[in-house]
C-alpha cells in the first residue's frame, strides 16, 4: 500500500509515466501490488536508465483514481487495461514493452499480456514476482473478514510502515480499496484465452509465505516460451532491499527485446 501524494498527471486512465525517458529503446510497464499505487514506482522510474522507460499501471479507487471504484474481478480489471493499451498504442513504431507484476500485480500483468496477445499485440516478454503460477493460484477468505483481519494480513505480509497500519483515520479511507483487491486476487483463477509465448522471468522471495520454489518454477507452464527462476533473499516484499538486482534483471529482458526490434542499435550499460 502506498501512503505518497498523487502524482501529477492526467486522471481516469491507466498508464502512468513519472519519469519519462526520450531517448528510450524499451519501456516497462509495472503492475501494483494488492492496495498497491503508481507512486510506489517513482523510485524505480528515476533509477532507470537512459534507454529504458519505466512507466507504472494506476489501478482505480487510489491516488488520482481515488473516486473510481476498484474492480473486485479480473476479468474485469485486466480487459480494461488491456483495452487502454490497445488504443493508446497503436502506432506501428511503438516501442518493445515488457510487463513487470509484482504479487497481485503479477497475475493482472499475466492476464494482460495473453489480452494483448490475443490481439497481435503481445508483450516483449513478462516478469513475475511474488506470485505462484497460474495454474496454482491459491484460494483466500481474508477479503471475508473484517477490518482488522485485512490489517493483520497487511502487517503480516510487510511493505506497510507500522505508522500507516497504525492510523485509523488513513486505514479507514484505503480499506474498502485494499478489500476490493483482496477479493479480486482470492478468487482469482486463470482466465480463458490464448496460450502466452513470451519469455517469463520468476523472481521470489525465499522466505515468502506467499509462495514457495516449487510454485515459482511452475511458471513455466504458464508459457510456451522460455522461462527463467531466480531467488532472492527475503520475504514477500523481498523487492526493495534488493532493488537494484531486480531491476537489472527487468532492464536485461527490456534491452533483449530492445536489441530484436527491427532498426535496433547496440545499446549503452
């Protein structure tokens, strides 16, 4: 969950870019975590580098969608990205883009890249993190409880300063959001449609309650390309104490895809 001021930018669509880059050859388009915002990508659109752009999803019902109501299902939430990205993206020259998802964030980008797929859009390649395989996602009942069960359940899981759990006044304005991805995220099952051929990076935590080393290697059912499993010190927000590695293995694949893309030069490091 994300406690930072809005950013500043256009409202009531999806994508959000704080800070571009014009000189770049790939983007990486990141998908939240559950009650998770586009400022908690701010960090790692400004440790980018040059030639690759990080621009981040911004789910409804937080920060400059705080008044759009979040879906509490999939098929619902994943159809209208994907939906947004193919109108906005239509260019012929638009460049090779990866998804990043992190726990919800990664089934919402598995499910958007096979969208785009479908469409003959499909994705340069995706990268999971936090997240079983599709094919073993696991039940839930915490979006059931009441207030202070999702509480728990944040507190229990990390990435949440204590102050902000703390505050009875912020949790009781982000609640009903967070219980709706809960929801959407618990009930989650993989949805029908095109097999992914995409290349699939795994990242895990390998303390994470949330998944283990088989669930993470079952990932490689999920696509019929190749697909690669790398552990990492730490529990489910295993991500920021190792930032930097994480984010060299994102840039690594948006620079492959960048190298395949036709008129391609070498890049720079």
């Amino acid at each position: 969950m994300s406690t930072r001021p809005p950013m500043s930018v256009r409202a009531a669509t999806a994508v959000r870019r704080p800070v571009p880059r014009v000189c770049a050859r790939a983007r990486v388009l990141c998908f939240p975590h559950a009650g998770g915002s586009a400022g908690h990508y701010r960090g790692w659109a400004a440790d980018a580098p040059w030639d690759v752009e990080f621009a981040v999803i911004q789910y409804p019902g937080r920060e400059d969608r705080y008044e759009e109501e979040a879906p509490t299902d999939m098929a619902a939430l994943a159809g209208a990205i994907t939906g947004e990205l193919l109108s906005e993206y239509q260019e012929p020259a638009h460049l090779p883009t990866v998804l990043f998802g992190h726990s919800m964030g990664a089934a919402v980008a598995y499910e958007v890249a096979r969208g785009l797929a479908a469409a003959d859009r499909a994705p340069a390649a995706l990268v999971v993190s936090g997240r079983p395989a599709p094919a073993l996602s696991r039940p839930g009942t915490v979006h059931l409880g009441s207030d202070e069960d999702l509480v728990a359940d944040l507190r229990r899981l990390g990435g949440t300063e204590d102050a902000a759990l703390d505050n009875r006044s912020l949790m009781s304005a982000v609640l009903p959001t967070i219980r709706r991805d809960y929801r959407l995220i618990e009930t989650y099952r993989a949805l029908p449609g095109v097999p992914l051929r995409a290349s699939v990076t795994v990242l895990y935590g390998d303390r994470d309650p949330e998944v283990d080393e088989r669930e993470a290697a079952a990932w490689r059912e999920a696509t019929q390309g190749p697909c690669a499993v790398h552990a990492f010190p730490g529990d489910h927000f295993f991500l920021e104490p190792h930032r930097r590695q994480v984010l060299d293995h994102i840039v690594a694949r948006a620079r492959e895809a960048a190298a395949r893309a036709p008129g391609s030069r070498p890049s720079m490091p």
